[in-house]
C-alpha cells in the first residue's frame, strides 16, 4: 500500500482540476476500484478526471512535486490488476474524448486516450478506413490503454500489435512535462524512439494522452471458415499451409480445443456447434484481400487440399456476414463461457509456432499429474504462438482448494513455457500481477537495464509504481 | 576528437582479442576510415575484429572500464558519419558471420551482425522465404548496421521498417555484459522493450551483436509498372487509388522526376527511357499477392483506370523478370547517376504523404531563390512520405561554392519540413552529421528524455559519442 496523500495534495489537485473534474464519492470510484474479473480490488484517495492534456500535465507535475504517486486507468479492461490504485491517486482518462482528427489520405486518425476502441472503429469506418486492432472489450478498452498495454488481439498475425499501430504519440511525462510527439510519419530516424517505451509501458513512463494512429484500406474479399484437426500438431501445419497458399493474406488464425467449444455450448445463449460432429480440435482461419474473390479463392483451396491430404477432417466455411460472425462468437466466448465452470488459472503465454504444440502437450501432462482432474482449455492466436491457456478446477471441485494451488501450478506452466524460449506474458502485461513472476525470468542484464531506463524518467518513482521492475 | 587511448588499453584489446583479432595496418584500416560518398574520413587507434559475442564482450568491458571510446561498424554504407571514428577504437562486426539459425516453419532466421543482407536473402530463399528489407546497398550493408540504423528502404509501405522486422536481438550493452534477448516470439508484453531502443540507436546504447528476423512467404503473383503523371499531386492521387485497389499488397509506390531519370540515361551505362516519350514525373509501382493473378489483375484495373480518367499518361507494364529488373534498375540509378552531376546537397525527409507536393513546390521554390539554376532531383518513398531531395550545383557551376552554401540551403529545406511536420531523416539517421540539426527541431522536453535514457545505459559515453544528444 502506498504511503497516505497529503492533505494539500488533495486540495491543489482539486483545485486545478475544478468542479466535476474529481471525485470522492464511493459509487462513482466503485466500477473504478474492481477488477472485472475479480481478482482486484482498490482504494484510492482521489479520483482525478482531467478533461485536457493540460490539466493531466498539473495533476502530474503537483504529484511529481510532492511524490505522489499515480495510477493511470483507461477503460479499466485490463487483466493484469495495472489499472487498480492501491492508495495511489487514480487518473482517469475517460473525460479525453476527443477524435482530434481523421485523414483517410494520410491513413490516420488521431484519438485522445480515453476513446474507445470501438469508437475509433465506426469513425474509421466512415471515411473507407479500417483500423486493425480487435478486442472482445473494444467497447469499453480505450485508446490509452491499449497504447499503454501494447494490445494484442486477433489480427496481430498480418498487422502486428498495438506497437505497429501507432504513429505518434502525446503524453504527459513523470515530470508533469507534455511530450508532443503527435506525428504521422511512416519514417522518422531522428534518435531513440521515445513512444516505443511508452508504448507497452503500462503507465509507469507517464500518461499517454493522445496516439495517431495508422489506418488500412478496407479489405473487399473475406473468407472465414472453421476447420476441425486431429491436434494442435496438425493445426501448425495448416497455418503454414495457410501461409504459403493465401500469402499475407491471413488475418487470423485461432486455435480451440473441444473442452472449449463444449463451455461456450453449455454455458452461452444462442450458440451452435460449428460442424455435425465433435472433433477435438478446431482453427478458425480468416483470409482477407483487397482483390475481388480472391480470400473465397485461396480458402477454397487450403481447405480442399487440407481434406484431399487428410489433415483436415471436416469444415464450415461462413456465406454470409451473419454466418462468420456466429463463427467468430465460438471463438470470442471461450473466456467467457469457461467463466461459470468455477476457480481458473489463467495464462496468456507465447511460444516460437512450431513449439506450440509441444507446449501444449507438456503443459497438460503436469497439470493433471499435479491436479487430477483438472479441466484445460488452451486456445487463441497460435498464428502468433500465444495460446491462453486456462486450468479449471475439476467439476464438483472446491474453488478455494484449486485457487490455493494457483501460484504452485502457473509456476509449473510458466516454467515450461520458458524453456521452450517464450513468454509468460504474450498480450496481457505484467501489471501487478506478473511483475515478480516476470523478474525471475529475465536475465539480471536485462532487468538492471530496464530498472535503469525506468529510474531516468521516474527518479521519484511516482507513475503506477507497484508495475514493473 | 576523442582523447588519446592509453597504450596499456590497447595492449589489453591486442591481448583479449588474439592474432588477425585486431589491426593497425594503415591499408586495412583505410576503407574503414572513409564513408563512401567522401565526406567524411576518419581516424583509430585501433581497429578490433572481435569474432565471438564474448570477444565484443570483452573489448567493451575494457573500454567501460577505462571510459574509453568505441565506434561500432557493420558494412560502412551510413550516409551520416555515424560508423567513422575520429580517435575512438573502431570495432567492426565484419568477423561475426555466422547464420546461426534459419527456421522456415517458425519464419525466422537469426544471424549475427555481420552477415550482408544479401546473404541474408540467399539463405532465406533456400527455404522458400522473404526478408523484404531491400537496400541497393545491400551486398554490403550487414544486419548490425540495418538494425541500429533501423534502415528503410522500397518495401516499408507493406513491411515496414527494420524495426518492424526484427524479433529479437542480442547485444553487448555499454557496461560490457551481454544482453541476451534472441527471441523468436510474435508477442512479448513484459516490460519495456528493450531492443527497440538499440534499434535505431546507431550504436549509442550498445553494439548488437545478433537479430532474429522476421520472414515471409514468397509471393506468387507480382506486377511492376512505371507510370507517367503530370505531377506530384497526381502521383498522390494514384497513390491513394492503388492502396484502395489493391488492398495491403501495395509493395512499392516511387517517385522519381523526369531529371533524375535523364542523369540516370546520361551517365549509368546500359539504361533506357521507360516510355517513348518523356514525362515530367514518374511513378514506380510493385503490387504482389499470395493469389495467383491477383497482382497483375489490381495493377491492370489501377492503370487501366488512371489512364482513362486521365491521371496517367503513359504506362508500362513489366513482362518478364527482367524487364521488372530494368525498370528497377532506373529507380535504383537515382543516387548514383546524379554522382557525376558535381556538388549535391542531399536530404533524406519525410512528411505526412498528404504534404509531399507541397514541400517539393515550397522546397524548389526557396531552393531556386537561394541557387538560380541549381538542379533538382525529386525521388524516392513516396508512399511513406520520404524523399530523397537532392539539390545539385547549377550546370558548369563551382562545387566549392556550392558546397559553401550547403548549410543554410539544408536549413531552409529542413525548417520547410518541419512546418509541415516532417522529419529532417526519414531513414539514414543522424550519425554525426544530423545531430546537432535535430536537436534544433526536437522540443528540449523531447531531448531532455532521450540524454536522460542514454545516461542511464551509458553514464560514461563511450559507445559512439559523437552521434546523439
């Protein structure tokens, strides 16, 4: 718990931020305090709403001044408890709104941080852009916040992470100075790339107050298909048959388990099983190209050959929006459709492809020698090699009795996982939650140096000071 | 010029580094000390040939120690004096050649920092793979030098640039330990990226020492075309056009000025005029795909259209290999054909695409002013906003004289650039040439975080000193 906040810190920060730019009043810091899944919950002293990159500049020179500390929250979406103050001032963006510009001639569009991604989606739309970063929390994810977490999401396979997203940047630094790097440049070898530490930074370099933003052409032909596989060993050669035959042309490539499938049909309204038979694993590939037909094309034929081959042991291909869309929610609702089964570890790793299913394999057999019983799911963006892999109590099992073993077990997997040279990591972040797991890790080189780089631009230590190292 | 290095250091490097480990032979040194377009010569003590990480290792641990100073080198083709020591130890990567691991199914090979790029592009053919970082450079140029130069080139629009390209990277960082950060993963959200602050770096912050790179599937489908327009407005226009046309697989859009093309025919051997009749500007235009057809089927509809609305004169269409090889070769030709013409002074910029035509008019005009009958010449990346603007002494005029006025022309070129939010290097970096303009056009609060970040790694400046703030 961070140290209590001065009396006369309170007040400036009330004062520069003025009526309706703060509060203290329970029912509105509650949704602000709790973690959506639970697993966190906060107290803060102050929430601060500034409405400006100005006013978020004063509330941090105050706290840098005096050696507040700060934690900066967007939508409050995160999994990693980053978001959640612990008697740090909490400083919500949600009041920057601001879609500052839209350019669909230079493929950009500048958004203030507390835009949701879903809202930077339908602007994007409206001039003919697309903007290529999806989430199932777009609704409420903001722009600072998947700036600040280095969001992943499904298409990360053709158009990479948040990282590769963003232009420029604005931000206001530990030192309550605002950094103006709002460029929109596709080239600029000037120097260190000051956004790329803020990017993925969680908030511990400053508050990201505004990004641009590169945006893509909207993609006419589209192909989205479930295919059903003997294993995930099987699964890794049909994404690099995917590659081969569709080019860059794949934007997605996800895996899923039928223990997955099964959740989402019991435990979701409204869902169908995607073929007429149980298989036990399954990959969701989408195609997309700006030539007409050719997405339809090219799945056409990494799926006959798949069938023709024996890889693949049946398929559905989506005819209609509507259609790929109801394949899309199998895949979206594996998160929540294990939610009612009870107590899970959950782990967002990444490994090299082609040790994907090595992981997998490894993995399960320690967790049910350790946990007999226990219920894994593992799916997501294996195109990437990050798999989300879930270990749910046994059915009829005692949630406190598996949520004890938790931190035993996630030390086997995370184990396991870096041996096979990945992360423990892959979209999440370290937040609170991973910091000391990730430490032991890194090497004491790599470590020291990002201790170093925190300690030049933080010397006080006040920005969301419980993440990282 | 740096201070005199103590004999008993170089005794210690002449020891740790072993025989053909270092020289001071005048003639091996000569090509090192010399940039190609001659402007910069430079002086050593010492040139070391580490041939093992641990070697680097060492000689950066006894410099640390002794704060003495070091310029790393990969294959000397910087355009900014960045790679010629002026009294530092001269470290060249040129021993460290080893491919140490090419892996087509996980799309990665991972090479040490002096491989060539073009041996980086036979090794990932063999496996049916793509590194699409292309250099005319690139025999020479090494994988140490494009990753801390973080290097462009024709493919950025589609690819981006190296810093896009690599996955993971190994280094020796200032205090001599090595840092070990060869990863091969897709996604990695584990705290600050620290490989993004050596890439781009030019060797402040450490000498890379291996990358894993990013690799692609061979594309099937592949059109090459030159178009003629009436001017850089138009070009845009067509730039636009191709991105909706053809969706992501817009590989290469470049402009080139119907001067640059005639120094080109007049003083490179072996070249022709592209169209039967001459054009004020020209574009380059390369759309690939996965699906067979696809780019020959959007390069026809992207011409086909131009022509009939008017915005496109004239076009050709590559039919063979050879003749997209021809039509290359021109685009390629630009820098060097110009050679010939006497004193230049050249810029590397970029700005938002929608500011290109007016900084090449804003430009010209003041460039006109300033040089009555100075040649321009107008080329390069236009579909990421970069272009190389190049401004030759008037024909028959002196070089001295013309080079005398080089840096209040740059600056007026460069205070243009940045009034329309541009960068004064787009992608050869500062070195020592451009650092001291940059720190012109950064804001002090920019500046301040970027001397901060390089006094935490380096506190004693030995890496590269005279490049960066």
């Amino acid at each position: 718990m961070t140290k209590p906040v001065p009396a006369d810190v309170l007040s400036r920060l009330k004062s520069v931020l003025g009526e309706g730019g703060w509060s203290q009043d329970p029912d509105r810091l509650a949704p602000k305090l709790l973690e959506w899944r639970d697993r966190w919950t906060g107290t803060t002293p102050l929430l601060a709403l500034p409405k400006t990159t100005a006013e978020v500049a004063a509330v941090v020179g105050i706290c840098a001044e005096a050696g507040v500390a700060i934690t900066p929250q967007g939508g409050n979406t995160g999994l990693v408890g980053g978001q959640i103050p612990q008697g740090e001032i909490l400083l919500s963006t949600e009041r920057l709104r601001a879609i500052r510009d839209l350019d669909a001639f230079d493929d950009v569009i500048v958004a203030e941080a507390g835009v949701t991604l879903a809202a930077v989606h339908e602007a994007v739309a409206t001039v003919g852009r697309r903007f290529p970063l999806g989430l199932a929390s777009e609704g409420t994810a903001t722009v600072g916040g998947v700036v600040s977490t280095n969001a992943g999401g499904t298409q990360v396979l053709r158009y990479g992470t948040t990282r590769d997203l963003v232009l420029g940047l604005e931000a206001v630094l530990p030192n309550g100075e605002v950094w103006n790097g709002l460029k929109r440049l596709r080239k600029d070898n000037t120097g260190y790339d000051l956004k790329q530490l803020l990017i993925g930074g969680e908030g511990t370099l400053g508050v990201v107050t505004a990004a641009s933003l590169k945006l893509f052409p909207v993609l006419v032909s589209r192909a989205t298909a479930i295919a059903a596989v003997d294993s995930p060993e099987v699964a890794i050669q049909m994404l690099a048959r995917a590659k081969d035959t569709a080019g860059g042309a794949v934007e997605a490539f996800e895996l899923m388990g039928r223990r997955g499938i099964e959740f989402v049909l019991k435990n979701i309204t409204g869902q169908r099983d995607p073929l007429p038979q149980a298989h036990p694993w399954y990959v969701l590939v989408e195609i997309a190209s700006g030539e007409p037909g050719a997405a339809e094309a090219a799945m056409e034929r990494l799926l006959s050959k798949g069938l023709e081959d024996g890889l693949v042991r049946d398929a559905v291909v989506a005819q209609t929006d509507a259609q790929a869309k109801a394949l899309w929610s199998i895949r979206e609702n594996q998160s929540p459709g294990q939610k009612p089964e009870g107590a899970t570890w959950k782990h967002d790793i990444s490994v090299p492809v082609s040790q994907v299913a090595r992981f997998i394999a490894e993995a399960s057999a320690a967790m049910e020698a350790f946990v007999p019983g226990c219920r894994i799911t593992a799916f997501g963006h294996v195109g990437d090699g990050n798999i989300h892999y879930d270990v749910i109590r046994p059915h009829g099992g005692d949630n406190a009795e598996h949520s004890a073993k938790r931190d035993q077990g996630s030390r086997m997997v995370h184990d396991i996982v870096a041996r096979l040279g990945g992360s423990i990591s892959a979209e999440h972040g370290l937040g609170a939650m991973k910091t000391e797991e990730a430490r032991r890790y890194k090497s004491p080189v790599e470590v020291a140096a990002l201790e170093a780089i925190r300690q030049s631009l933080d010397p006080k230590r006040i920005m969301n000071p419980r993440v990282f190292f």
